[in-house]
C-alpha cells in the first residue's frame, strides 16, 4: 500500500496536459481466479504479473489456511501455488473474508467441493450484507451443509462439507455473476456431471471470463463462454491441468481511470501492455468504447493503448448501460460535471450490493460537489453545474476513491491548487493499492522541469 497515506488526501491538479506512461497492476478478477483454479491442479503453478492488494491477499492467505501451499512474492507479482487437485488438507479451517467478494464466494464453493470438513466463514460487516444466498442454496442443493451465525443466507456461517454430488441444480446469480462464477469453478469436482439452470439472467462478461479462463487451465469449457444459455451442461472428467506459467492480464478496470483522465487533464495517457477487447478475458474493456463516444481518442501503439483528448475538442453526456460492466460506471460519473449536457447511466440497480450502496453513494458526492443528480433505482441522470471544492467521502470503497482522484485532477481555478480532497485514500488498497503514487508519478512526469 502507498506509504503513509493521510486520512484526507488533496487532490494535486495537473497544470498541463497529461502526458506520460502508466503501467498498471494485474486484475483481481482474474488473480483470484487463477488461484483458485491452480489449487484446483495436481502440480505447481506460478502465476506472473500477478495482483498484490487487500482482496488477492485475503484470497492466499485463506488458500494456505486451507492447507495449499502459496508462496508470494510482491516484488516479482509472483504466486506460486503448490496444486491440490481440489483436495483440502485441512479438515477445518476459520477464514475471514474482509469485505473480498470473489474469495468469499470462490472459497465458499471450493469447500464446498473439495470433500469432507467444518469451514467457518466471516467477514466485516459490509460482507455480511453482500449476496450470498444464491450460491449457498445451489450449494445446498447439491449436499453442502450451512449452519447460519447471523441473518440465513448471509454471513456468518459454518459450511459443513461432504463434497458436491452432482446432477441438476438451480442458481439465482442475478445479484452477483461471482455466484455462478464459483460454481462453474469447482463444477468438474461433483461426483457426477453438473446441468446448471439459470433462475432469471446474469451478466454474462465475468462468466464468460471464468469460462474462459478454466479452459487456460485444461477444461473444456471456452465454448459455453460465447453464447449465454438458460440451463447448461458443464463439461465433467477431464483435470484441471496446470501451464507452466501463467500470465495475469493488466487489470480493465484499473485502466478506466487512466483512459478517462484527459477529459479531467487534457493530452493523452499510455497504458502499457493492455491487450485489445477481443483478445482480453476481462468485459470491463467495454468501457473503451463509452469513452470515445464522449470524444476521446483511442489508438493503438505496439501493445499499448493511449487515450486523448483531441485539441479543440468538446466532451459530452452520453446515455450509456452499464450492466454489464458496472466496476467503470463510477470513472464515468465522476467525470461527468466536465462533460457538454446531461449523461444518463443505466444498469446500476445491483451496484446497491457491492461495497457500499454505489448508486446512492455516488449521487451524493456529486451533489455535494454542486451536481444536479437525478437517481432511481438502477439510473444516474448527471447533469453538468458549477464544480465546487468538497472532501469526497469514499465509504471505504476503492472506486469512489480513484474515480474521485481522477477527477481532483482537472485544474478547476486554474492556479494549480487543490480543490477536492478524497477521504480515507488509503481505500485503494483493496484492488490498486498504489494507485495514487502512480497517479503522482503521471503528473510529475507531465510536468518536467523548465
């Protein structure tokens, strides 16, 4: 994590228009995926360029509390996971989650599977709150035990193992896709195939990942990530087998900041290494293209992506959905006060279910930023009024805290001094724990010495 972050961190303008490289850290997504599937392996596995945050942390901690040796090394963005095969060598095991909903749900299913034991699960609070209950009644069906601590169907609780027997099962994963997504993962541990029936739709992009990824790791599954069904068969009887290496990808979601930060700036922005939409995992690459809609311009250079903002050009609202690949919206409407009329953004109802409440949150630092916001349960309306300087609050969520950062960069009185400050900075370290160092590092090097 950045080194003594304040609690409240000024937000330095940019006095000329960015110019520089960013090199950005793995996804989560698929760091904690990819540990869970190297587990899921009869041999090691080094995962390279890996994610070193709060969530992935929190994901091998737990995985060696479980019995899997994982060796970690930041410097490098190095693990090395000593395969399991799926099985736990330990019988019983307390993990505490943190507010981490990838390893909550992914270990809670590979558990689940992995055979006989008592598990006990717990996060902070805010976990508590977050979706659960869908994947825990598939569980269920399926002959996993819950015994509930707290509220049924949430945090805290004791998973009483005894593997997963396979067949038909049904799972309602319209709040989370992380739910479908862990049962995908350990769906070739059942003792017999697995049909899996949707109840209601999901959002497909981070299941299509999944599906993508544990074809990486030897199954045959990249076929059912292109086309969405309501009831499936998952392919069943083949290993996980694992790479001898296997690359992380920059993460998509990280780099929504950085695309977006010339309309705050100005001039143009290199990421580094982030591969092209059709040839990434990760559907939060999506957001490329809401970005030149508001009149951004993306080119290719080699294996980076840059991002400007054309001379003379006039940003402006657009009416974008944002469903399936919601991590984004926040970058989007904290710019939105320097953007040309009005920009509505659409699904966002179980955004209410992350973190924090995104869409009430989001609404609120706005207006306190002078915006007119117009929210209803899944729609922002943003419509562009004079900034005025604010601390934003970030309700100990990482996206209020780096889409806010960004926009604290646009140089509002034109004298270069801070005018929003962002509360509890040190929130990043749950995805991009050096994301205001980096940021640092972009401004110092658009700013050379005269």
């Amino acid at each position: 994590m950045s080194a003594a972050l304040p609690a409240e961190l000024p937000i330095a303008p940019f006095t000329r228009p960015a110019d520089g490289a960013v090199t950005l850290p793995g996804s989560k997504s698929l760091t904690n995926r990819a540990l869970l599937l190297a587990a899921l392996c009869d041999r090691p596995v080094e995962l390279r360029g890996a994610l070193f945050s709060e969530d992935t942390e929190i994901m091998s901690a737990a995985l060696r509390e479980l019995g899997v040796p994982v060796a970690a090394d930041a410097a490098a963005c190095t693990f090395r996971v000593a395969g399991a095969a799926g099985r736990l060598p330990a019988r019983a095991a307390t993990l505490h989650i943190g507010n981490a909903g990838t390893a909550a749900r992914f270990l809670t299913a590979l558990c689940a599977a992995a055979g006989r034991g008592v598990y006990r699960f717990d996060g902070v609070e805010a976990m508590r709150r977050r979706p659960m209950g869908g994947l825990l009644e598939a569980l269920t069906q399926l002959g996993a035990e819950f015994k509930f601590l707290g509220q049924p169907g949430c945090f805290p609780f004791e998973l009483h193992a005894a593997g997963l027997r396979g067949g038909t099962v049904e799972i309602d994963a319209r709040e989370s896709s992380q739910m479908l997504s862990a049962l995908l993962m350990v769906a070739p541990l059942c003792a017999t195939p697995l049909r899996i029936r949707l109840v209601g739709g999901v959002r497909w992009p981070f299941v299509a990942m999944t599906l993508r990824q544990m074809a990486q790791f030897g199954q045959p599954t990249a076929a059912l990530a292109a086309q969405p069904a309501a009831e499936f068969d998952v392919p069943w009887g083949q290993p996980f087998l694992a790479p001898a290496a296997y690359q992380i990808e920059p993460d998509a979601t990280a780099a929504s900041y950085f695309l977006a930060l010339p309309l705050a700036t100005g001039g143009a922005v290199r990421l580094a290494g982030l591969p092209e939409a059709g040839a990434s995992l990760q559907g939060d690459l999506a957001f490329a293209d809401v970005i030149t809609r508001v009149g951004l311009h993306l080119r290719r250079d080699g294996a980076a992506l840059v991002s400007s903002l054309p001379a003379g050009a006039t940003p402006c609202g657009i009416d974008a959905d944002f469903n399936t690949f919601s991590d984004t919206f926040l970058t989007l409407a904290a710019l939105a006060p320097l953007l040309d009329g009005p920009t509505t953004i659409r699904g966002l109802a179980h955004t209410r279910k992350q973190e924090t409440d995104r869409v009430a949150g989001m609404t609120a630092e706005l207006r306190r930023l002078g915006q007119d916001v117009v929210e209803t349960e899944d729609t922002l309306v943003i419509t562009p009024r004079p900034l005025r300087a604010a601390a934003i609050e970030t309700y100990r969520d990482h996206r209020f805290a780096m889409s806010f950062g960004v926009l604290g960069c646009h140089d509002l009185r034109g004298d270069g001094q801070p005018w929003l400050t962002v509360r509890d900075p040190a929130c990043c370290a749950k995805t991009f724990p050096h994301f205001f160092d980096v940021l640092a590092g972009l401004r110092a090097r658009s700013h050379p010495a005269s």
